[in-house]
C-alpha cells in the first residue's frame, strides 16, 4: 500500500498535481510527503538544526525538511533556520523546496546540520495550462502564450483586459474608452468572422464562459476582478484551442485565480490611489476671440458663395452683430466676456482607489483562499466612475487518497455611469462654443443653443450633470469539481460551473436637456445565467524512459438561458425622482421584455504522444453540437494535429554552450465559430410592428426572419509553424510563429433581393484569411553586483483578405459611424472593413476657378468655386459621385507591440512599458463637424489653415456660413497616419529589506509609483489618441481605427503599497 | 488490493453511466423560441388577422424614414423637380439628387424599394394567410383582405412609376420560393394586379371615410381613379378611354362629397391641411399615420436650417426648402403664398412662442405643426388694440403625412374630364373650387380651350399639391415640366430644374434599379441610362 502510494506519488506530480498551476504543487508536495509518513512511529528525540542556503549563498525560507522515513519534519523560518527533533541519533533528513533538487543528507549524531540546495532546472521549468490540463512548457506543441501574475499586477485595472494589453504576441487589445472600465476590443491572430463575434473564449478555473452580449459590448469576463487572477494563458493555435472545437476560432483565453496553499496562514493588503490627468495630444479647438473671428469671415464669405441668396438678403438675419446680443454673454461692443477651456471644465482629477484584501491558509489535507476587493475609479470625465466590490473564496481538500473536492465561489458588484454612451458629451466638449460661461449667474446651464442661429445643443457640462446611464452588474461565478484517482495512471475529473449575471440599467435625463419630452427616464433588466457540466478521464503513463502517453476524453453540457425586461417614461414634472419612480412620468410609457435560450452538447478527445522526450505528438478532436444550428446541421467535428521536435534534447546539441533550448513545432486543425443568436435559422415573426390607427399604438406581427435549416458552423482551419529558442542558459529566449488561418463558411447575414420583403438571411458564405508572424524576445542584458536588467520585446504582424463573398456585392454599413457617407467596406480581395471614400486632392485655387466650375455642383446646388474641396474624379464625368468612391485606408496595423524594460537595483526596480503601433490608418470622423463647417458650432484650429486667396495651398475648404452651401464627405484627408509609440506604464517599485519588515512582523513591504499613458509620439496629423475608437455607433468590430468623440484616454498618476504578513 | 479493484470498478461503472447518460436528453439542442412567432403557430384566429394588417400600415411609415444624415427616403420624390432646394450639404446622395447625378447607389433608392417591397410582401402575407382562419366572421375578413389590397396597390403604383417594369410578387416569400430571384414584369401587368386589387378592395365592404386612418371607400376610388389617370398618360398611354374610366372614378367621390359636404369636402382654410385637429377627416382622404407614441412627423426636413421655429430652438435642417423661383410663381394675390396663411412662410415666432423673427426667405408650412411648435395668437380687443398670447408647442409631433386630399380629385376630375371632351362646367367647377379657395379669380368656363384649360389644371395641381410627393409623377406621367418663368410647360427632357441648373434627360423619366438589388438579384437589369 504505501509503495503504491509512493508510485502514485510520482505519477501525480505531473498527471495531477500540475494540473491547476504550479502554486498548488508546492501544497500537494506537502501533502504527499505528509502522507508517506503516515505511519511512522515516534522514539527518544534528540535536536538538529542548521541552515538552508542557496548555491548563491542566499537564505532559503519555507523549505521543507523531512526525517526520511517518517512524517516527522518541518520547515525552515525565513532566514532559512530549521530546528527538528528527531528520535534517533543517525539517519537522513531530505530538504526539498519548489525550484530545488530535493537533496539528502545523511546525519550521524545530533546538532548542526546546514545544507546548500541547488536549483532544479526541470522543476523551475514553466508550466503552462491548456484546456483540460496543464503541461510543461517544454512539453508543449502549440502556440501557447503566458502572463504570470507580476507582469498583470504592473499596471492595476479595472479588467483582465486592459491587464493583457502588449503582454503577448498576436494578442492585439485595444481600450476604446478611457472611462473606467472603458471596454476593450480583444482580437488574436486577426479578425476571424464578419457577421459573428470576434471575440475569443474565456474559460477559468477550466469553466467557460458565456460570450455574452450584454450592454456596451461587455462580457463575463469584464466582471471578474482582475486582482483574483494569478495567471492567463492565450491559446492561439488550431492545435490548442481545437478541444474547445466550436467556440475555439478566435482564440482561447485561460484564466486561473488565487487558490490557498498549505503551511502558515497569509495575509495580503495591496492598495493603490491613483488621479487621472488629461492625456497626451488633446484636441486643439478655437479659443473665443478666434472662433468669433471665423464667424465673422464665415458670414462674410456666404456673399461669395450664394450671391443670389445674399442679394435678397437671405442672410441678413445672421450677421454676427446681431447675433452677439445676449449680456449674459457679450458686452455692450459685443465683445466677448468669457473663454471657456470645455475640456477642463468637463474633466477633473478625482482620488480614485483600490483596496484588495486577501487570506489564505490551509494544512496538509485542505486549503483555502480568500480575497475580498473594493475599487472606485473615478474617471477624467466627470460624473463617470466605476466601484466594485467583489469577493471570492475557494477551497480544496483531499477528502480520500483517491478523491479530491474543490470548489471557488466568487460574487462582483460593480456600478458604473457611463458618460459615453452616446456620442454627446465628447463631441460637445470640441463643439460648446468658448464665449459661453458654463453656468450663467442664475445658475442655469449655458448651452450653444443659446446663441442665435447656432446648432441647438446643449452643452457638455450640462449633459453631464443632466443624464445619468447607470449600469450595475452583479455577477456570481462558482464552480465545483472532484478528481478521483482510479489508477495512479487514470484519472476522472469532473467540473461543474455557473456564473449568473444581473445587469440593471437605469437611465434618466433631465427636463432641461429633454425639451421635448419633458425628461426622460427608463429601466431595464437582464439576467444571463449558464452553467455546464464537464467530465473528463486522462490517462497518463510513462513506459520507461522511451515512451511517455497522456490521453484525454470528455463530454461536455453547456446552456445559458436569458432574459430581460425594460420600461421607460417621459415627462416628468420634476427631475428629482431620475429613474427611482417611472410612475411620475406621464407620457409614452414603453415596456418589452425578451427572452432566449442556447445549449451545447460536445465530446473531446486528445492524445499527446512524447518519444525519448524529443519527438511530441499531439491529436485532438472535438465533437460540437449547438442549438443554435440549423436542423440538418446540429453537430459538427473539429480536428487537429501538432508535431513537435525537441532538438536541443538530441545528442549533438545536449550541453552546448551557446543553445540550451531549441525546439520546433508545427500544427494543423480545425475550429469554430457558433456565436451567432439563438433561433437564426428559424422562420419568425415579430410581434414588435406598430400601427397607428386612431392616434394609438396598434400593435401588429409580421414576417422577420427567413429559416434556413442549413446553417452550420463558421470554420477556421489553421496551420502554424514555430520555433522556440534558449540562448546562454536561456538570458535570451526568443520565440516566433508564422501561421496561416483560413476561415471558411462564414456566418453572414448575407443580404436578400428586397423584393422578398425580408433584407437579410444568416449563411454560411463566404471566406477570409489571415497571415502573420509574431515574434517575441526576453532578455537578460545584466545581472551583477545586485543590478539587473531585462528586455521584452514583441511584434506582431497579421494581414487580413476577404477571399469571397455572398454575391459580388460589397458589404457596407460596417464600421461606424455611418451618419455621412459608407465609411468601411467589405470587398473581395482587399481588408476587412477598409475605409471607403472621395480622395480629396486639395481646395480649388483660383486659378482653376474654369474647371471648378464645369463640376455638376456637389455643394448643395451652387456652383463649385476656388475654395470649394476639390475632389478626385475618378471617372472624369465632371460630377462627384459613388462611382468616385473607393478604398482610402484601413485600421489594421502593419505591426503592434510593446517594448518592455526591467531594471533592478538592490530593492529598487523600474520598469518602463512602451506600446507601439504602425501602419494603421485612423479614419477621423470628427474633422465632418470640427472642420467641415463654421457657424454652427466650434470647430478645430486647423479651420484657421482654411483656404483664403491668400492660403491656396491647402486642404481645408475655405470657412462659409453653412447656408450658404458646403460640402462634407468621407474621403482622404479624414485619413490620417496613426501609427504611435505610447509611453504605457513607467513604474517605480521598492522592496523594504527583510531585516525592516521582520521588526514589523511583515513577510512583505512593497511601494511603487507608477504613470501610466505618459507620452505619445504620433503623426502631427493626428487630432486626440491615435488608439480611440467611438463607442457610439461604434459597437462594430470594424470601427476599430475611427475616430469619433470617444472618452478622453487619460494619464493616470498612482501610488501603491503590497503588505504581506 | 481485490477491494481496490471491486471499488474501482464500480466507480469507474458509475461515471461511466454519468459521462454518458444525459446523451439520452435528445431535446437538449432544440430549439423554440420564447419571443417570438413562428408562421406555424400564427394565423388561427382573427385577432391575427387584425395584428397581420396592422403590421402592413406599420410598413407604410417606411418610405418616410431617413437616408443618411440631415435627408429622409421621401427626398427622392421632392428634390428631382426642381421646386426644392437646400440650406446644406452635409448629404451627397442628396445633394445627387438635387443636382440629377444620382444613381443606382442613392441610399434614397434602396430605401424607397426596400420600403415599398416591405409593404407588398407584408400585405401578401394578410392575402395568403387570412383567407384560410376559420371560424372567422366573413365580413370582417373581406375587410382585413380589402384593406390588404388596398395597401399593396398604394406601395406598387408607387414603385411601378418610379422604376417601371418591377418585379411582381404576390405571394409570400421563403430562401426556396421559385421568384426569390425575380426577374421584372412588364408594368402593365403590374398595373393590372393594382386595379385588380383596388376592385376587390372597392367591394369589401369599407366605409366612406374612417377617422382612425385605416383605408376607406373613398380612399379606394380616389386611388383607382390616380391609377386610370396615370395609365391615361405616359407610358402605358392608354388615352381617352382611361381618362373616362378616372373622370368617371373621381366623379363618384365628388358626387358622394356633394351630397353629404360634412363628410368630404376642401377645408376652409389652408391651416387645417396640417393641423392636427382635422387628420383623417374631410379633405384628409388618405394619410400616413404618425404618434410620438410611436413614431412623430417625418417632414422635419423641411424645417428652416437651425432657425428657432420650434419649442426646441434651432433644430431644422433646411435640407427641402422651396426655391424662389417657384415660390414666386404662385399668382398675385394667391393665399396659398401668404405668410403663414397659405402652405409658406417667411417669419415665425422664436422658439415657437417669443418675438417673431424674419426667417429671409420663404419655407413649406404645409408640413409644419403649430401645434407641437408653439405659436402665439392674437386676439383684437374692442379698442382695436392686438393682443398677444403664447400658446406652448405639446413637444410632440403627431402630424399625419396627407397621401390623397380631395383637393387632388377635384383636379383629377378637372384633368380626366376635359381630356375626355374639352372642360364641362362640372370640371370647370372642381377647378375653380380649388382657385376660389386661394382667394384668385378664375376666368369664365367660355374663356377656356381644351388645350388652356389642360394647362390651367396642370398649373393649378402644381401650386396646389407642391411638397406633397406628387409633383414628380405629374412630371412623368405628362412628360411636361411646370416652367416657373414662362408660367407654361416645357418638355420633360431638355428641362432646366431652377433649383440646381441641371437638365432633364430621357434616363430621368425611371429612376436607377438600386445597385444593392441588383447585385443580390442578378435577374434584374438596369433601367438604360444608368450605370450598371
């Protein structure tokens, strides 16, 4: 029996103990021993002590220190010490520690016994999670990418992802709000779908999550709290993500959290302040004395451009001086008595703060863990911020030598107010006019309407104040599992999740901003809940030294199930109630509800296959079948196969000085993609018409949906191939992948011949490739005398073609906002979502005042004249029109990456984080309302490089009244180079010497100071963050890259304190 | 060690049942839908035939939603004749339109065919599914199925005179349908099925007028005698005997409208064409509904570009505004150009109740509300001294978007009848009603050729129904364009439009197959002229 045990032991160390991450090997390694001597018997005791030490001479804590035989040991104090009683006088004691050769030592008479334990180059080996397991990285075939806790704990966030951001190759994230919590767009290896969701998997703690769609894009994932995660891996290859077959396509995202180990209780405080500053490169905008400037010059000029309209005297009734009336604004010369800075007014720098608590403990036979978070951001825009509680505790326990019982509980609270849910307070910060106060002496808002025969809104300031969207998301994420031991070779694992989200969104806008309807307020509710059921046996033997097997299969349950409700209200007699009492309201009552179901039901095998641990094989497949498919295609099958060659490991390169690791690898599979809405192949109705039949709402159900029983699966297939490179002793490692992803039946809400009444049906057509290299390099450039210094580097490259299509029709409508012209196109042959307009050449100079004029006029009937745009006519018909259209850009960069350096001396260490983008164009939609026309708001200085007689040579039209006839179109000069180098994070960190934190009985005493978004280097084109997308209009994917009045992306300023005792 | 195998066994028994038990739930991945219908379980009873109707008028609002920014679909009717303008250029498929370039690609042409086929495909499905709800009472079924007709022959007289030989769908569609690729049917098939279906509708038992806005006998005729007047003219050119089959249709209404004038009849006043007090009644014959409990009047647009008409200050685009060579077209004297009295004006009150302003240029009141806008009413005092109150704008928009008024089938009547045997006095009577109303005198019937009274009823249905999306078919259906200057009627190719100095070419006459169509449906050809 206890040579089994010992056997078990053995195999366990790599079947099962590795499986959750490596924190847990060290309590299992515990436990194990603890076990092997269950049965020892106690005699006469004598004392030994002594020393643990590093080969560097370091003193080594919590080192396990075992009379071998018997259960009895202990383990060493923090300054390596160990004292032990031990019954004989003779004997051996074993020293074993995480990252150490467990070493022996033989004692022949009580007393001191010290010891210097060498580094264990296999067990300092990483391990790596991969779906349904873990591996040692060495051992790994696919293209896995990991972060480990210290480099997510560098820059505190509100979300995982905004914590990955630059951490890995291929793994492209983009914040497109600097609200807190702003949401990100994740994307690895490319896009992957155009129809459906782009968005990898998540799974934690091996549990998946629903790929939600809640409000603002957010997922799951967004409502986990970052701090209870200690590592991520990305799996980004077909031979990896293959197990998670139908939901693998756009790449997995493991996550594990915080579990308890064994040995003396811990206890972690860290908390961080931080403020928030406005960001590098601000907008510019016409101050007082110069907008009122352009006025006057736009009036003047209508003469030029309508002369009819002008000699009737159409625009008498605009002329600035009679328009600049108002005292509360102007003196009696109609001078100007305020300049307003709106982005100071609306922003502030607010303490916001982060508190994370955590316990953990546990002895030999159960552990636990317990973390307990608070954070409130408060955001640069003011009135927005984010809090949230969050709580979580897991526990595992070895409840028989075969069976072992875990299980995490975790609940989140998190209330925002998102300022940016619509594009108005952004783009009015640019817009407010600068002669208006924010508040006149009475107290009541200033706002553009205001001002005579001016755009009427309202003002930023005002917006804020007067309209709350208040989302509060609570979520509960649990899981269960047990691992029972058949065999020491076999193993069943079973896991049982759930996470169920609650989100409330309430909104409400004042009387004031809501002329018309008098304040509006509304409510709604949803909840997502999922849960799924796994279970999976794995097999794992070694057969001498040749031969080493593990094999995986499983089944899997999944459904989530959701439902909402909403209501909403207007006018309301007074503004006190917000959205607390729809009841006041008294006009146009809204209420709808909706509900929707999707389950999934999978089996998945694997095989992974290691020759004299060279030659790595890998096999894995995947049966999926969805709900949502259509009835001839419910299940589908997803394969895949990796080979890996190891060859530092053969003879010729064993012990070479110059490479300690290479190793090849290559891989080939099949994934998919199913995220599309429930019930898309079905014919339905709408119940949602409404008539009007004697001035009341009639509701009616008409056709919705064509049925197409045949909808199946998107399908990525993917090839990779990739090399993994240790140079002296691995001080260099560097590891790159090429691969090549082709994506096949494409989930598209192919357009219809809108003779059939219905415009849309969801297909599977279509196709789309993906190609890239990523390329990642660490280095250690020094280590002595106490200083070290270490680089990270990675690029990534990806190049994306729509091979073809549902019809030969191009697809617009993509992107966002479309409020002008189509701004992104999907066309065979060229980049997703590429930027579609006019290519502006320049202004028509006055010598060219002829040929202007033969122009079919595109300026709102007038003739085209010397300061007018002058656009490329592709055709040469003399007018400007689609035909004139075509491809001007495109949003994908050429290259991204991030540039990261460590620096170490003594207890200081510096970091500094540089993230890099380029060759990714930015479509700036904001130059429309900021520079295609005056008069009606403030617009950008750049309107002061207008075209004058003067000022021929430019890009900017001369400045009109917008009466007077304008022209604004999608085109190149909204175009801009956006590549940037972003100073991300720059942190400086100190460790307090543990000589100072014993006196103060503290394990562990950490300051630092960081600035995150500290500079920007970009193209001088560029107006605001080169990285900013709109939110508004911009919940497509394919928005990425355009500019239009997003959240300011702030600089974030914060101090920090970790206390461990 | 055999109690380790007996106990492994079993375990290994027991997950075995448990890895593949649930398999046995087959129902696990199927699928129904909780918030929705399916064509399965609707269509049993007659309150279905109620919402499937419903969703037809539902559909009707479609062409008078918007086309991009500062532009609605209804655009495309208004900005190609020439009598409109605009006070920006923030829209090029618009300002396309203005200036005659546009084509297969104005967003205006996609949405009005989508919007119409919308329509013709919700109504085939009343026709296919209604007749076969049992029990249900049959006149309440001949109803529903007349209103349906009704309802499809208004969306393809539409589309028929704007693209010409069209697709004819009369059946509900799914991916597998035969015409789900249809090719284009000969338009005087198309215009057949409109009569067919306005015949049927005639017969199901609707009354005269309806005040909730449904489709009404009235409405009917008046629709049959537009179709008979149009199939009259160009192209069909079916002549003399169409122009009696219209005369004799409009003649019906009028002789109804005769006899009972409480029920129809012209408005005393040019206000109440867009007051909301008077939708649906008298001279309302057909209109789209519009509530702010689900959608407000689409004909902002025609708003002055951010001047403060409205409680909401400066809110309109100014993208359809009347060009001052058809403004001043209207005779001397004509109420219908007065401020504010007939269908323009030239100043308002600020912000809808405060001072009034000069707005410097005349805009379309025909479409404005005063209701929802603010206004200020003067009242005259004993001492002769004026008074002024504010009355403040509801906020909401509820004005209708007129479609038959039957100050139209006067003029129908007047052109139908003369066309048939010179101008009677009957004809001559429904003009002059129209003109006496704009307070002008109208020459005496003996003053009249048939050829001048042609032309006096052409002028009159162009000051009459200006800005009502009825001047462009006029221009087609006559091929003859109201020449603001020459106060006559050039030809329709070769016409210069005032607002944007563009021409008139034969291509004009059918707009562009929407490029979008065309490419998801290979079967359909371009109309000649446009870009393939």
């Amino acid at each position: 029996m206890k040579n089994y045990l010992l056997k078990k032991s053995k195999g366990n160390t790599i079947a099962v103990n590795f499986r959750i991450n490596p924190t847990r090997i060290i309590s299992n390694t515990f436990l194990l021993i603890a076990l092997l001597c269950a049965s020892t018997v106690a005699f006469a005791q004598n004392q030994l002590s002594g020393k643990v030490t590093s080969t560097a001479g370091e003193s080594l804590p919590g080192v396990t220190v075992l009379l071998k035989g018997t259960n009895n040991g202990t383990s060493t104090d923090v300054n390596g010490a160990y004292s032990l009683s031990v019954p004989g006088t003779s004997g051996t004691l074993v020293f074993s520690f995480i990252g150490y050769t467990t070493t022996e030592k033989t004692f022949s008479k009580p007393g001191t016994l010290n010891i210097t334990l060498e580094t264990d180059a296999k067990a300092l080996e990483e391990v790596v999670v991969i779906g349904y397991g873990t591996q040692r990285k060495s051992d790994v075939t696919g293209a896995v990418a990991s972060v480990k806790e210290e480099q997510l704990r560098e820059r505190p966030t509100p979300s995982l992802n905004q914590a990955l951001a630059g951490k890995m190759p291929g793994v492209q994230v983009n914040t497109n709000s600097g609200r807190p919590g702003g949401r990100t767009n994740i994307r690895i290896r490319g896009f992957s779908s155009i129809n459906s969701s782009n968005n990898p998997l998540y799974v934690v703690d091996g549990v998946m999550l629903p790929q939600s769609n809640q409000a603002q894009g957010s997922t799951a994932i967004d409502y986990i709290n970052p701090n209870d995660i200690v590592s991520v891996e990305v799996l980004k290859d077909a031979s990896s993500t293959a197990i998670y077959g139908a939901r693998g396509a756009n790449g997995v995202i493991l996550v594990t959290t915080r579990r308890g180990k064994s040995g003396d209780g811990q206890v972690s405080y860290n908390v961080d302040f931080s403020t928030t500053g406005i960001g590098p490169n601000r907008p510019e905008v016409l101050n007082a004395k110069e907008y009122l400037a352009v006025e006057d010059l736009a009036w003047q000029n209508m003469a030029k451009y309508d002369p009819a309209g002008w000699a009737e005297g159409k625009y008498v009734s605009l002329n600035p001086a009679l328009r600049r009336t108002d005292p509360r604004i102007f003196d009696s010369n109609g001078n100007p008595l305020y300049d307003t800075d709106w982005l100071k007014e609306t922003t502030q720098s607010k303490l916001s703060q982060n508190h994370q608590l955590g316990f953990s403990g546990g002895n030999d036979r159960t552990t636990y863990s317990l973390s307990l978070g608070y954070r409130d951001d408060q955001g640069l825009i003011k009135t927005s911020y984010l809090k949230r509680y969050s709580g979580r505790f897991t526990i595992d326990d070895q409840i028989k030598k075969w069976l072992k019982i875990g299980g995490s509980l975790g609940y989140n609270n998190q209330s925002e107010n998102l300022v940016d849910i619509t594009d108005q307070v952004a783009r009015q910060i640019i817009e407010d006019f600068p002669f208006l106060p924010v508040k006149y002496a009475d107290g009541t808002f200033a706002n553009n309407r205001d001002y005579p025969n001016a755009e009427g809104t309202m003002s930023s300031v005002h917006r804020l104040y007067g309209t709350k969207y208040i989302m509060n998301t609570q979520t509960v994420t649990g899981s269960m599992y047990s691992n029972i031991n058949f065999t020491k070779d076999l193993e069943m694992r079973t896991v049982l999740g759930t996470n169920v989200l609650t989100q409330e969104i309430n909104q409400s806008r004042t009387r004031t901003l809501e002329i018309g309807a008098q304040g509006t307020a509304s409510a709604s509710n949803s909840k997502e809940s999922f849960w799924s059921l796994e279970n999976y046996l794995t097999y794992n033997k070694r057969f001498g030294d040749i031969h080493s097997l593990t094999a995986l299969l499983g089944i899997s349950w999944q459904e989530t199930n959701y439902f909402n409700i909403s209501s909403s209200i207007q006018q309301f007699a007074t503004d006190y109630f917000g959205f607390n009492n729809l009841g006041a309201g008294s006009q146009s009552p809204t209420v709808g509800s909706g509900a929707s179901r999707s389950a999934f039901n999978s089996y998945f095998a694997r095989v992974n296959y290691g020759l004299m641990d060279k030659y790595l094989l890998t096999f894995t497949g995947r049966a999926d079948g969805s709900s949502k498919f259509g009835e001839n295609h419910k299940f589908a099958f997803f394969p895949s196969a990796a080979l890996a060659w190891r060859v530092s490991e053969e003879e010729f390169l064993k012990g070479n000085p110059l490479i300690s690791n290479l190793k090849l690898r290559t891989s080939y599979g099949l994934t998919g993609n199913s995220e599309i809405p429930a019930y898309s192949s079905l014919a339905l109705l709408s119940s949602t018409y409404a008539a009007i039949l004697g001035d009341i709402r009639v509701g009616g159900t008409g056709i919705s949906r064509l049925a197409n029983p045949d909808l199946k699966w998107e399908k990525t297939a993917q090839s990779d191939l990739g090399v993994e490179l240790g140079l002296f002793q691995n001080r260099i490692t560097l590891e790159a992948d090429v691969y090549y992803r082709k994506t096949t039946d494409m989930l598209l809400d192919a357009p219809v011949p809108r003779t059939s009444g219905y415009s849309v049906i969801r297909k599977n057509i279509g196709s789309m490739e993906n190609k890239g290299l990523e390329f990642s390099l660490n280095t250690v450039n020094v280590e002595a005398g106490g200083f070290s210094w270490n680089t990270t580097f990675n690029v990534s490259m990806n190049r994306n073609k729509v091979l073809s299509l549902a019809t030969s029709a191009d697809i617009f409508n993509v992107g966002g906002p479309n409020f002008t012209n189509p701004t992104n196109v999907i066309r065979v042959g060229e980049p997703v979502g590429s930027f579609y307009g006019l290519t502006r050449l320049g202004v028509w100079s006055e010598a060219e005042r002829d040929e202007a004029a033969k122009f079919t006029s595109y300026r709102a009937n007038k003739t085209i004249l010397p300061g007018d745009i002058k656009y490329l006519d592709v055709n040469g018909d003399y007018a400007i029109t689609d035909a004139d259209r075509g491809i001007i850009g495109n949003g994908s960069p050429k290259a991204f990456g991030a540039l990261i350096n460590n620096f170490r001396f003594k207890n200081f260490d510096l970091l500094v984080d540089l993230q890099y983008s380029y060759g990714n164009d930015v479509l700036d939609m904001t130059l429309h309302s900021s520079e295609d026309r005056q008069g009606l708001a403030n617009s950008y200085k750049t309107v002061l490089n207008a075209w004058t007689p003067e000022n021929q040579n430019t890009m900017i039209a001369e400045v009109r009244g917008t009466q007077a006839g304008y022209v604004t179109n999608v085109d190149s000069h909204w175009v801009k180079d956006g590549s940037f180098i972003r100073g991300r994070n720059i942190l400086l960190g100190y460790n307090f010497p543990a000589a100072l934190t014993e006196r103060i009985k503290l394990t562990r005493l950490r300051v630092y100071t960081s600035v995150q978004n500290l500079f920007l280097i970009h193209d001088k084109e560029i107006i605001g963050d080169p990285e900013t997308v709109p939110i508004y209009g911009g919940g497509d994917v394919f928005s990425q890259g355009m500019n239009w009045s997003s959240y300011p992306r702030p600089r974030i300023f914060l101090f920090g304190l970790q206390v461990g005792l | 060690m055999k109690y380790n195998i007996v106990k492994n066994m079993s375990v290994a028994l027991l997950y075995g049942a448990i890895l593949l038990g649930p398999t046995g739930c087959k129902d696990f991945l199927d699928e129904a839908p909780p918030s929705n219908l399916t064509p399965d379980n609707f269509y049993t009873i007659p309150d279905h035939a109620e919402a499937a109707l419903a969703a037809v008028y539902a559909d009707t609002r479609l062409i008078y939603e918007g086309s991009g920014i500062f532009s609605s679909t209804w655009q495309l009717l208004e900005a190609p004749t020439g009598t409109s303008t605009t006070e920006t250029g923030q829209n090029s498929d618009l300002n396309n339109l203005y200036a005659l370039v546009y084509d297969g690609n104005t967003v205006h042409t996609y949405n009005e065919w989508s919007g119409l086929y919308k329509v013709i495909a919700s109504a085939n499905q009343v026709l296919d599914k209604v007749p076969g709800i049992t029990p249900m009472d049959e006149a309440q079924k001949t109803r529903v199925l007349g209103e349906a007709r009704f309802l499809r022959a208004w969306a393809y007289l539409y589309a028929v005179r704007l693209w010409g030989d069209i697709p004819l769908i009369t059946t509900p569609q799914s991916a597998t349908t035969e015409d789900f690729m249809p090719t284009r049917d000969p338009q005087e098939d198309v215009y057949n099925l409109i009569v067919e279906d306005l015949i049927a509708a005639e017969a199901s038992g609707l009354p005269w007028m309806d005040a909730t806005g449904r489709a009404s006998l009235a409405a009917v005729k008046s629709e049959l005698a537009r179709v008979y007047l149009t199939m009259a003219g160009y192209p069909l050119n079916k002549g003399a005997a169409y122009y009696k089959l219209a005369a004799d249709k409009a003649y019906e209404v009028i002789t109804y409208a005769n006899s009972n004038p409480g029920v129809i009849n012209l408005f005393p006043t040019y206000y109440d064409v867009h007051s909301e007090s008077t939708e649906n009644q008298l001279e309302h014959i057909f209109m789209i509904q519009y509530n702010t409990v689900v959608a407000g009047n689409p004909m902002e647009n025609m708003y002055p570009n951010f001047q403060p008409v409205t409680y909401a200050g400066p809110g309109g685009t100014g993208s359809t505004i009347p060009t001052p060579a058809f403004y001043n077209s209207y005779e001397p004297g004509d109420l219908r150009a007065k401020n504010q009295e007939g269908y323009f004006y030239t100043s308002y009150y600020t912000n809808g109740t405060e001072d009034p302003f000069e707005l410097g240029a005349p805009y379309i009141f025909k479409h404005f509300n005063i209701t929802s806008s603010g206004t200020v009413i003067k009242t005259q005092q004993a001492n002769g001294t004026i008074t002024t109150t504010s009355v403040a704008g509801t906020r909401n928009n509820n004005l209708n978007v007129p479609q038959i008024r039957y100050a139209e089938v006067l003029l129908m009547y007047a052109e139908a009848q003369n066309e048939v045997g010179g101008p009677t006095t009957e004809a001559y009577d429904a003009l002059k009603k129209i003109r006496d109303r704009a307070q002008l005198t109208t020459p005496e019937l003996g003053t009249f050729s048939q050829a001048s009274f042609r032309e006096a009823v052409w002028r009159e249905r162009w000051h009459e129904l200006a800005y009502e999306q009825i001047t462009w078919f006029d221009m087609v259906r006559l091929r003859k364009v109201y020449n603001e200057t020459t106060n006559g009627f050039d030809d329709f190719v070769g016409h210069i439009n005032k607002s944007s100095n563009a021409t008139l070419q034969e291509k004009h006459l059918l707009f562009p197959i929407p490029t979008q169509e065309k490419r998801n449906n290979p079967n359909l050809t371009q109309n000649p002229g446009y870009p393939e």
